[in-house]
C-alpha cells in the first residue's frame, strides 16, 4: 500500500470530500492550462491527480460498503417504473 492511500485512509469522509473538492479544482485548473498550451511541463500532473481522484472515491466506496454492512442494510434494488400503470418495466416491454 503506497503512503498516500496510507495517509488517504486516515481521513475522514468529510476530510475525503474536501480533498475530493480539492483534487477536482486543481484539475480544472489543469484542463484550462492544457487547452491554452500552456501545459507542456505538467504532463505528469494529469496522470497522479487523475488517481489521486479515484483513490479518493474508492476509499469513500468502501466506506459506504462498511457502513451498510454492519448495519445490515441492503443495497437499493429499484427498477424503473413506468409512470402511466406503475408497474415495473421489464426488458422485453422496453425493446
């Protein structure tokens, strides 16, 4: 486990989302200096705040997962209704 998730596992959820919030706005900021050319020398940067990101949501993913599992609770299994007969619509009625 590399010392980043290390460090990421530390956090709390909140600490996750603002990271997240973080994480995404420097991206912005990389996406507009890419697409200006101004970029040349943080090629790199896209790559590590791109996993960065994901890390961020795996480990919020996995603490959503823990949570319903020592609760107890089930994953939401909803199917579409139709809003006419309220009934659930099936593959074959939607081909």
């Amino acid at each position: 486990m590399s010392k980043a998730v290390k460090e990421l596992r530390s956090f709390s959820n909140e600490e996750l989302l603002k990271k997240l919030d973080d994480l995404r706005k420097e991206q912005f900021k990389l996406n507009a200096s890419r697409a200006s050319g101004a970029a040349q020398q943080d090629v790199a940067k896209f790559k590590t705040v791109r996993k960065s990101i994901a890390r961020v949501y795996t480990l919020l993913g996995e603490a959503k997962a823990s949570l319903r599992k020592s609760t107890g609770a089930k994953k939401a299994n909803k199917k579409p209704v139709s809003k006419k007969t309220e009934k659930p619509i099936t593959k074959e009625a939607s081909k």
